[in-house]
C-alpha cells in the first residue's frame, strides 16, 4: 500500500498544501477587489487595501445603486440573460433531439449536421455580420444581442452526443404508448438529460451575461446597453487614465470602480456552484466518446 | 414505483396485441423530425450563411453608400496591400506567438495539475480545489481586465508586493511591450488551467482501478505508476487536445487582448482580430478588414481540417 509509506505521506502533505494554495490563487484576486471595494476611498487609493477592509463601509455600493446608468444596463442584462438562454435553450435542444436520431430513422440527418458544422468552421466575419444586423433594422435592439449566437452548434453537439447515450428501450416503450418524437423528447430526454442541460444552461447564462463585444458595435442608446458593455466602456476609459502615469488623479473613483467590477460578477458567482457539481458529467459525456 | 410497474404491464399489453403497426407509426414520423431542426436551421442560415455571401466584399471597394451590388469590383487589391504591409506581418507574428504559446502551456500545466490533483485522497479537499480552479473560466474578460488593470498598476497590490519583498522597481506590466505579452500569456494559463483539467480528470476517472492493483501486486510504488500507467493513459486526449488546437493558432483572444491593450504597445500586442476591429468598424474599411479576416478564415479552415483528420486517426476521435 503506497500510500502508508512515508516518503508518499510527505508528498500527499507538500501536494495538498500547494494545491491548495494554487485554487486560492484563483479566487485572489476577486477576493482583494472584494476588500477594496468595502473600504472607503482614502486608503483604497493610497493603496494601502490588501486582504481586509480599512475604515469599513458601503458608501461605493450606495453609489453605484444610485447611479441610473448602472441600474439600466443591470437591467438589460437580466432581460438579455433570461431570454437569450430559454430561447436557445428551446432551439438547441430540439434541434440536437432530431440530430441525435439515427440516419435509419431520420434520413436528413448528416445532410443537416454538416449542414451546420460549416459554420463552426467558417464564418463571414465581422463586417458582414454587422452589414447584415444593419440591413435587418436590427440596430439598437435586445435581439441583435441575442439572436445572431441564437444557434451554438457546438452546444447542439454536446447535447446530442448525450442524447445517444440515451438507452434505446426508452424511447420504444414511449413510442409503443403511442407517444409522438415530441412527447418523447419532454417526457424522456429531457427529464433524464439533466446534468448536460445544467452545464449547457449555465454555459448560455454566462456567455448571455458576460458578452460586451455585440453590445459596442450594436447597441447606440446608453439605456440599452447590457451591463458588460457598460463596464467594458468604464473600464477602458480608466485604463486611458492609467497610461498616463502623471494622470493618475482620477483614481478617486477606485473603491466605485471595484464595487461595480464585483457586482457585475456576482451573479456568475452565485449560479455557478449549484450547476458546477453537473459539468464533468455534462461535458464529459459530450466530450470524450466511445 | 407503482407508476412505472404500471407503465411496464401497458408496455407489455401493447407489446402483444399490435406488434408492428404502432411501433411503425412512432418511427415514421420523420416530418416531425424536420420541423424540430427547422428553427436552428433557418436561424443558422440568417446569421451565417447569408453574412457568408458578404465575403465578397473582400474583391470589391465597398461603399456603404452604393452597397454591395454597386461598389467597385477590385480583384484581389486588398490582399495585395495586406502582404506588402509591414504591420500585417508583424500582428500575424504576434497572432501566433500569443496563440501557440497558450496553446502549449495550456496543455502541459493542465496536465501536470491533473496528475497532482489525483493524488488528493481527502474528497472534500479535492472538490473543494477544483470548484476554486474552474471559477476563474467563467468570469469575463471585462471582469479581468477591470481587476488586472487595478492589481497590476503602478500603485497596485502585484507591484506593492514585489518592491516590498524584492526591492525591485515597479513594473509597467500593461504598458511596457515585453511585460505585456509576459502578461496575456500569465493571465490566460491562470484563468484556463483549471478548467482545462476537466478532460484530463476524466480520462483519469476512466482508467480500470484493478491496472492499479495489478501494478501494486507486482511491486510498483506510486511514482513507478504514474510513469508507467497513469502518463500514457492520458496521453491519447494529450494527443486529440493538441491536435485540435490547431485550428486555433490565428485566434489568440480577441476578448483579452482588446480589453488589456492600448495604443502604446500595439506594437508587441496588436493581432489580427483586433487589427480587423479597428481598420473595419471604427476606420471604416470594410473591405480591406474582410478581406484580413477571410484570409484569416481560409487558414483555420485548412488548419482545423487537417487536425480533425489527424485526431480521427491518430487518436479516433470524432465529434459527432
């Protein structure tokens, strides 16, 4: 038994202590962004912020929910989170339902698969896609947001690779009760498919809550803009700033900055440990086949 | 329970009294089939076919003015001004020194942290580390930047911590053109690695525990099995990992790279999705930007082809 020698004993002991320090390394970061946020805005720039709280208050949290512009984008971006998932929660998973079907059973089968793997593959780029969104009338709008990555054919993958996994005799037995495909797919699939679902849901949330990119170049009127644009355009101005080591007066907006960083985190960190415990069944079933 | 022993003894009536005919009737229903796809279908062929048909634009000297059908067709004029720029070499040259650097680090950290992770015996501790290690995957690159941006400035915590306990100088890690790429490659390895593991947790998970008896009976310590079962177990998703990656050396993040640079190190910092952004959408050369980005499109294409092809039979991988 190796692991009651003692040079193994020692190495499991060195192992744990570096791991551990590793995965707190990851949370760091946030965690000192957390402490300046919570301290008032004196020492915060002076620097002086490590791993605890000076002159605790929550003055820059006060702020940031005061400010208007803050607050709408919020909003905008639980509207665009909300939506955009159960719309491509709906489509994605009926359509990986039919594409899961075997070729025997649904002769269209590859024709459509390969039919959406050339757009994994190639894509019209930037300007066409914008051109497009443009001549659509679709400017300005939620749905410029959410429908052009509507379709992920990857998550569809994923989804029907599971599917397949799925045993055969349920299906019949649903199909010998006189069950439809689409009663077979709400009633079977989809209740037993739920650790691919969770990962996907939670991969559509965060991609929905954390894309700033499509809100720069769709999206004109500030009270439409979803809250990662809205920090995104926050975040570059004061990156400007810092560039220029002799303006560095604008920092007093430090502890704001850092109480608006971790607000716009805080749902990810909130969704995120009651799916996690789903991902390495669901991406793993997805991933890694026979 | 009763339910389903009820569902079973229906299943079996039915079974019986009509042994093809509704069996049939649940197969045969392909149109239904059909119209579960269309939505995805008509949705996909809005956004990416019909953009794709915009590639055009790349012969043409577009002008919003006149639209497609009226500019000016010009052969292959932006390609030609593409390569006989300077500038485009040298951002296809970081592309890939940004890309293939991750790309490689990226497998081989991920790997090492595997193999330590599968070490912890304690569950709870084990859990608890990997729930930390994946967080950082899921966090934006906004997010990131806004806390990089603040912990590695001049004043900020990183810097702080090095004058302090080394008495060296403060870095310009964002603005100085060799940090800054020390910088995307750290930051990215930090925030991936983690959730990189998964799939080489996984193939862990998969490996038959009685190899490892079998070893342990034959005298082999925990070293000798690691070299000599653990290692080559993993190396075939090793293999598929590295050759799907491929496809990806002319992405190098657009998300990171847009949100951490600034005109002072376009130099060391500047690659091709960010160059298309600037000449494209905000000089307004929509022609010679698609024509940078088909060029760019063409390349992966190949690329992702022939790792696909080599991943199938090196490794048997396919992805559907």
């Amino acid at each position: 038994m190796y692991h009651k020698t003692i040079p193994y004993r020692i190495f499991s002991i060195i192992n744990n202590v570096c791991l551990t320090i590793l995965s707190v390394l990851c949370l760091l970061p946030l965690y000192h962004l957390l402490m300046v946020s919570l301290s008032s805005s004196a020492p915060a720039n002076a620097g002086l912020v490590t791993f605890w709280p000076i002159d605790f208050t929550l003055e820059a949290y006060a702020k940031t929910f005061n400010n208007v512009n803050f607050l709408t984008s919020l909003w905008v971006s639980v509207q665009r989170t909300i939506l955009g998932t159960a719309l491509a929660l709906i489509v994605n998973t009926v359509a990986a339902y039919a594409l899961s079907k075997e070729t025997r059973v649904f002769r269209a089968r590859n024709v459509y698969l390969w039919y959406f793997v050339v757009t994994m593959l190639f894509s019209g780029g930037l300007i066409p896609g914008y051109i497009l969104i443009l001549k659509l009338g679709l400017m300005n709008s939620l749905m410029a947001l959410i429908l052009p990555g509507l379709v992920a054919v990857f998550n569809i993958i994923l989804l029907l690779n599971f599917f397949r996994t799925v045993p055969k005799d349920l299906e019949e037995a649903a199909f010998i009760d006189g069950a439809g495909h689409f009663k077979t797919f709400v009633k079977i699939y989809l209740p037993v498919s739920l650790p691919v679902i969770a990962t996907i849901s939670l991969f559509l949330m965060v991609g929905h809550w954390n894309a700033y990119f499509d809100g720069i170049i769709y999206i004109r009127d500030a009270d439409k803009l979803p809250l990662a644009t809205f920090m995104q355009t926050i975040i570059v101005q004061a990156d400007m700033s810092k560039l220029d080591p002799a303006a560095v007066a604008n920092l007093s907006q430090r502890t704001i900055r850092a109480s608006q960083i971790f607000i716009s985190a805080l749902p990810i960190l909130l969704v995120y440990p009651f799916l996690q415990r789903f991902f390495v069944t669901g991406i793993v079933v997805g991933a890694v086949k026979e | 329970m009763e339910a389903n022993m009820e569902v079973n003894s229906i299943q079996q009536a039915s079974l019986e009294s009509q042994p093809g005919k509704k069996r049939k009737k649940g197969f045969n229903q392909p149109w239904i089939l059909h119209l579960m796809v269309l939505p995805a279908a008509i949705m996909v062929f809005i956004f990416s076919y019909i953009p794709m048909s915009g590639i055009l634009m790349a012969f043409q000297d577009y002008k919003p003015a006149l639209g497609f059908f009226d500019s000016e067709w010009v052969g292959l004029k932006h390609f030609r001004y593409m390569w006989e720029n300077d500038y485009f070499l040298q951002i296809t040259w970081n592309t890939l020194f940004f890309a293939c650097s991750k790309i490689v680090l990226n497998l081989i950290i991920p790997f090492i942290f595997a193999l330590l992770l599968n070490e912890v015996r304690r569950m709870g501790l084990k859990r608890t580390i990997q729930t930390l290690v994946y967080l950082p995957h899921f966090l934006s690159w906004v997010t990131l930047s806004g806390i990089l941006i603040d912990i590695l400035a001049q004043t900020g915590i990183v810097n702080q911590f090095l004058t302090s306990v080394f008495g060296i100088k403060p870095i310009f890690f964002l603005g100085d053109g060799n940090w800054f790429r020390f910088t995307i490659i750290a930051s990215d390895v930090w925030k991936e690695f983690g959730f990189n593991t998964i799939i080489f947790l996984a193939a862990l998970s998969g490996i038959n525990p009685s190899l490892y008896e079998a070893a342990e009976v034959d005298g082999a310590g925990r070293w000798k099995q690691t070299i000599y079962l653990t290692i080559p177990a993993l190396i075939p998703i090793a293999i598929v990992i590295a050759t799907l990656a491929l496809g990806n050396v002319l992405n190098a993040n657009f998300d990171q790279i847009f949100n951490l640079y600034s005109p002072l190190i376009y130099q060391q910092g500047d690659i091709i999705d960010t160059f298309v952004y600037r000449e494209g959408l905000l000089s307004g050369q929509f022609s010679f930007a698609t024509a940078v980005n088909l060029f760019k499109s063409v390349i992966s294409l190949v690329l992702i082809v022939v790792s696909y092809r080599l991943a199938y039979r090196f490794a048997g991988y396919r992805i559907f």
